[in-house]
C-alpha cells in the first residue's frame, strides 16, 4: 500500500462512500422489483455483494473484515436459503403445495402470492450477496497470507 | 404430510445442508448429526414412498400446484421410487461412516463445510431422480456435479486438485450437452415435461433436430456416467478423493447418470425410436462391451487399491448400460439389479479401503500383506464385496449377471455370454491378488506383533450394513427383482 500516495487513497475512499449507498439501494430495488419485472434476487443479490466488496477494495481488507465479519456473511449465507425453504414449506403447513404461493393467506391470494414471491427473493439476494463477500474474502485472505 | 413426502424427500437435505454450516459453528459433532438426520429423514420418506408406488402406482406431486406440462412436476414410478431408495441409503450409510473418516482425511476447518456440500450433492442426485421434468433434471444435474468437483478438490492430496479439474472440464462438457439437448427439444417441442414429450415426440422422430437432441443426450449423458472411450475422468477423480467422496460417487452419481439415461431413453424417447429410427442400440451395445473388458482388465494392472476399483466401476458401468442396450424385459431388470448391486457392493468396498487408509495410511496392494490378521472384520467385508463383484451365487452380483446372461440368450446375442464371463473370470483375477495379500501373504520382515487394529464402530457399521445387503439382496432377491420388473414393464411396454 506503501507505493500509493496519500491523495489517491483519499479519492478512492471518498468515491466508494460517495457510491455504496446508491448501489445498495439499486440492488434492493432490483430485488424487490424482480416479483413484477426484469430483475430479482440473483441479479439484486449480486449488486448488494458489490457494494461490500467494493468497500473492501476501497479500504482494505481489514478495515473491511470490522465492517463485515466472515462469520456474518457465513451465516448469511445459510439464513437466505433457510429464508427461501422456510416460506416454502409455511405453504405446505398453510395447505398448499411446496411454494404454492397463493396459499399463504388464506382468503387473499393475490396478496399471499406477493409477499411469497417477495420473501423468496430476498431470500436469494441474501445468500447470493452473502456467497459473493464470502469468496471474495476467501480468495483475497489467500493472498494476504 | 404424506402428501407432500414426494417434494420434502428432496428439501429436507437442502435445508440440513443449510443448518449445517450455522450448527458447525457449535462443533463438528453438531454438523455431522444434522447430517445424519438429514440423509435418514429423507431415506424415510424415499421408503414411504416406494410403498406408496407399490400399493398404488405413480404419484404426481405439483410444485406450487402449478399444473404439467406448465409446472414443474415430481413424479414416481416403480423405476425412480426404487433408485431413490438406494441412493438415500447409501447416503445415510456413507453419513454415518464420514465422522471418523473425515477427521483422519481432511483439514478441520474443513470438515463442516464438506458435510454442507455433502448434503447438497445427495439433494442434487436425489432431485435428478425424482423430476419429472427436463429442464428440473439439469439443474440437479449441475448442483451434483459442482457439489462433486468440490468434494473431489477438498482431498489433501495434490492430485486432487488436478483430478477435480479434469472432472470439472469433463462434467461442464457433458452438462453443456445435455443442456442443448433439452434446448433442441424445447425448440421442436415448446415443452419440458418428461410425459408431455413422449406424447409430442412421435410425430417428429424424424426430424433432424430430434436427431440431434438425442445424440447431444446420450454423449453427455454417456460422459456422465463415464463409459469406456468417455471415462478418462473417473480413475483420479476416484483415486485422489476423500474416501468418504469415492464412495459416495462410485455408489450413487453414476448409477444416477445411468437412471437419467434411462429415463432419457424410454421415458421421453420411446424403445422404437431407438430400434427403428436411430440404431443408436447396436453402437452402446459395442461401447458397453468394450467397457465391460477394457475396465476389468484396466484394473488388473492398477496397484493402487482405489484405481483398481475405479477401473472395475468402469467396467461395472459397461454391465448397467448392456443390459438396457439390449432392449428386453431381461436385460433391463438385469441393469436395474445392477444398478442395486453395484451400488451395495462398490460403495461397501470403498469403505472398507477408507477403513484401511484410517488405522494404516496407504491404498497400495502390496502394503495389503496382513491385514487379514489386523483387521480381520473389516476384511471379511471386503471378501463379501469381492465375491459379489466377481458373481459368485448367493451374493447379489451373480443376480444381475444371471439376468444379463439370460437377456443376451433371449435376444439371440449369445456372444455376450462369453463377455459376461471372461470379464468374471479377471474381476476374479484381481480381487484374488489383493486376497492373497490379505489373507496369505507372509510379511518378509519381522513386524511387532500389533494386534487386532480394527476399524472404529463408526466405520464398522456401515461397511458391514452395505456388505451384508450384498448377501441378503442374493438370497432374498424376490423384492428387489419384483419391483425392476414392474419397472421394466413399465419402461418397456407401452
């Protein structure tokens, strides 16, 4: 890090702060978007895991590591698809079939087959951001090392 | 909850391979009993549902109650119920065996993470069996076999890396064309559901991109399953890997790679596309016989004990793919048989080599010399798996071979009798050389008297479970041969 000067290093950090809350909202419109269009939990979950690897970048990767810890994004990954397997079988318990979405409210189905399709997708982008910081920070330790 | 036995037999192991690594961090015990309750759970519910095909005949389970051909149906019938019995089995049996196993053979850090992607190729092997639907089939298809490059590429070895990666190369290949197969079929068909095609698919049995969905199907399948000119992934991939990894892939990924031929073949395609339009019969007929000898005598120049029965599962793999090239009621209650067998007796060898590098540490023949003595019960599994291989009545190797045999006279090939035999008689060639190590041999230098050093329990159980089946399913060959015969009816005859 030593061959970088000063004010390069500054302009990095400013621009990664300046842009990480606008990718972390895009990718959480993304996501939420992908129930009515184009988009979804792979494609939202991957921007989300950019904006973390890209302050890792920014700061390095043990500003980073306090930030975000391995174990978060271990168990992230984990809970997302727990997410995911957890709303499919609160259909079966509701009476429906595996991920028979409109079975989750009884009485409202339309409303039901939303809040499904939703909680899947951040159920992906969880497990799919969490997978991507995950090996970003197992190859990167690789390197350190 | 019976109802939905058919799609939780699959989700039970995802969601064990997610508790897994949150569970791993209170301690490895903890992962390896989820595990554990996973891989039983689901062999449960593949029982339940086995007898729920017997009793009354093919379940159909709507994901999403989404409707076929629309939705992505499970379905069951005598043929899939049964293989998913047998894969969830051996799973549970190989779960069980891993604790010990992995401690001695992987990093600890590693440990949990491989129980995680444990469960996710058993999942993955377990949906390719139980969709009823194509495009479902290669998706599973993928999660097992990048579930599989994993389990190979965690071994400590160095050579485990570069097997893993000719396996990826290889797996990616034949991914990619059974991908374009079904890609073909959905372009001529606008359909992906297994039964929506046998009744579209007819009409078009000339069509030239028909032609060439099936031939992109049987080379990426026949890479799967790795036959003969096809198979030069598998003798690293299963001698560099964990043992609890060989075994697991020796038993279970390319029986299930010869159930997706199957199905490919007399499910979507029907027996008279193969005879009458395309011949493709005659070429695997030639491939599995070369397979069947090329790998027995393979393996009898190997001196690595895990090479030796890679190269013998090549061979074995060339019995399965015979069976179901000859096209009759025999052949392929022969082949469902084999795929019963050589997964009981395949996966009890492999845990009796995994047994042995546990106390000693080496997988050379020579280094064999004694161990009859040392670890006299473990060995006694071994001498059961052998005499299966080889076929010797009583055991459930000579069953299938029988079948085989009688298959080939009743299609009027009577030279594959022959085949059948001089490959016995080298599989007996080989196993009879490690034997005599075993049993036989006198150690040239004096050694310290050690002892009996067997196996932990852990181990014990399951090698002994697998190997006894491989007697009990000789004797008592009633059930199993019932239900390939329902099967076999079903594929055959419609």
């Amino acid at each position: 890090m030593s061959t970088v000067d000063d004010s390069q290093h500054i302009m990095r950090q400013i621009a990664a702060r300046v842009s990480i809350p606008f990718i972390q909202l895009f990718g959480l419109y993304v996501i939420a978007h992908g129930e009515a269009g184009p988009g979804g939990g792979f494609q939202g979950g991957v921007i989300l895991g950019a904006s973390v690897i890209l302050y890792i970048l920014a700061f390095g990767i043990d500003d980073g590591a306090k930030r975000i810890h391995q174990w978060k994004s271990d168990v992230l990954n984990s809970v997302g698809l727990l997410v995911f397997a957890g709303i499919g079988l609160l259909c079966l318990i509701q009476g429906g079939n595996y991920l028979q979405y409109n079975a989750l409210i009884a009485g409202n189905p339309k409303l039901a087959s939303h809040l499904g399709i939703i909680g899947i997708e951040f159920g992906i982008g969880v497990t799919v951001a969490a997978i991507m910081i995950t090996l970003f920070f197992e190859t990167a330790r690789r390197d350190v090392k | 909850m019976i109802a939905h036995f058919p799609i939780l037999v699959i989700v039970v192991l995802l969601v064990a391979a997610a508790i897994v690594p949150l569970v791993g961090r209170i301690n490895r015990t903890a992962s390896w009993l989820t595990a554990c309750a996973g891989c039983l759970a689901s062999f449960l519910m593949a029982v339940s549902i086995l007898s729920t095909v017997l009793d009354s005949g093919r379940i159909s389970y709507w994901l999403g109650n989404w409707a076929p051909p629309f939705g992505i149906e499970y379905a069951y019938d005598p043929l899939n119920a049964f293989v998913l019995v047998l894969v969830s089995f051996v799973a549970f049996m190989v779960a069980v065996y891993a604790r010990d196993s992995l401690e001695k053979e992987l990093d600890p850090h590693r440990i949990t993470p491989f129980y995680a992607v444990y469960m996710l190729f058993v999942a993955g092997l377990m949906g390719m069996v139980a969709t009823a639907d194509l495009f479902n089939l290669y998706v599973f298809l993928e999660i097992t076999s990048i579930a599989g490059y994993v389990l190979i590429a965690v071994g400590r070895k160095r050579e485990s890396l570069m097997a893993s990666f000719t396996y990826l190369v290889m797996g990616t290949i034949a991914a990619t064309f059974v991908l374009l197969g079904i890609g073909y079929l959905y372009m001529v068909t606008g359909t992906l559901n297994m039964a929506d095609l046998a009744r579209l698919l007819p009409d078009l049995y000339h069509s030239k991109v028909v032609l060439t969905a099936f031939a992109f199907f049987t080379v990426g399948l026949t890479i799967k399953i790795a036959l003969f000119p096809l198979h030069n992934w598998l003798p690293n991939a299963y001698a560099f890997a964990p043992s609890v990894t060989s075994t697991i892939m020796a038993a279970t990924a390319t029986k299930v790679g010869a159930y997706a031929l199957i199905r490919v073949m007399f499910t979507v395609f029907q027996p008279e596309f193969e005879i009458t339009v395309v011949h493709v019969t005659q070429v695997l007929l030639f491939l599995a016989t070369i397979a069947i000898l090329a790998g027995s005598i393979l393996a009898v120049a190997q001196t690595d004990i895990k090479k030796m029965l890679a190269y013998s599962s090549i061979g074995q793999i060339g019995y399965i793919v015979l069976g179901v090239a000859l096209m009759n009621h025999l052949g392929m209650i022969g082949s469902i048989m084999h795929i019963l067998n050589h997964a009981l007796m395949k996966g009890g060898l492999f845990l009796v080599v995994g047994a042995i590098v546990y106390r000693h540490g080496f997988t050379h023949i020579q280094d064999f010399v004694g161990l009859g003595r040392k670890m006299p019960f473990t060995m006694a599994a071994f001498t059961i798996g052998a005499l299966s291989m080889i076929g010797v009545p009583l055991t459930v190797g000579f069953v299938s071979k029988w079948y085989l045999a009688l298959a080939s006279l009743d299609a009027g090939m009577w030279y594959f009798v022959p085949v059948l035999l001089i490959s016995s008689l080298i599989t007996a060639v080989y196993f009879w050389r490690v034997i005599d190590n075993i049993y036989f041999k006198k150690t040239e230098k004096e050694e310290p008297a050690t002892g009996i050093q067997e196996a932990p329990i852990g181990m014990l159980v399951p090698t002994f479970v697998l190997a006894l089946l491989c007697i009990v399913f000789g004797i008592f060959a009633s059930f199993p041969i019932s239900v390939a015969e329902q099967a076999a009816t079903l594929l055959l005859m419609r």
